[in-house]
C-alpha cells in the first residue's frame, strides 16, 4: 500500500507520496524533494516497509524528462533507441537527437 501526505513546504503543499532518504533519514517529498519535516518514526518505517525510498543516485536526476502523457518528472527508460517513460511506460516520443543525448550523458554518468 502507498502511503501518502501533503506536502508542508510553502511553495508545493501537493498531496504526495512521500520518499524516506536513507542516508540522512530524513523524508522528502515524491513532488520537489525537499524534506518534509517532523516525520514519526512510525511514518518512516511505514516508508521504508512499502519501500518508498529515494534513490541514491542524485546524478540520474539530472536526466529526468516531463512525460507528455502522465506529466511525471522521471528518469525515462532507454530502450531499442526510444525512451520510455517509468510511471506510465508510454513511448515518450522524444526527437532522435534528444535519446542520443540522453544514451550519451548516461554512458558517461555510469
Ligand atoms: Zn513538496
Ligand atoms: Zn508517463
């Protein structure tokens, strides 16, 4: 089960699906990262058991892409030369130029 709350910070106040970073367990919101403050550990077991955990990789972030079918910010998924959306797993369609970028940054990221 997805265990979600509204954000508290000003500037989103969205109902989100928060994430729990380990390494600094604190927890953040699943819309503009920032941490959601005094969180019970009983949430954040409840995150960490239904593993709405924030990836650690920080530099894959910078390859997040709007999806023009579910609006989701996210990371797409490369695949036979398209990408691919994570959330709703549409073809993005995004110009040949734009996945070659993107296989290039990655390639070099990893
Ligand atoms: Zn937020
Ligand atoms: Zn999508």
């Amino acid at each position: 089960m997805t265990f979600s709350m509204q954000c508290l910070n000003k500037d989103c106040r969205k109902f989100t699906t928060p994430l729990l970073d380990e390494e600094t367990d604190q927890v953040v919101c699943g819309d503009c990262f920032k941490e959601i403050p005094n969180i019970t550990i009983h949430v954040k077991n409840q995150l960490r058991g239904s593993r709405q955990i924030k990836k650690k990789t920080k530099a894959a972030k910078a390859f997040a892409i709007q999806c023009k079918w579910c609006q989701s910010n996210d990371v797409p998924e490369a695949k036979n030369n398209k990408l691919y959306c994570t959330n709703c797993q549409k073809d993005m369609e995004c110009p040949q130029a734009f996945v070659n970028l993107f296989n290039m940054k990655k390639a070099k990221a990893l």
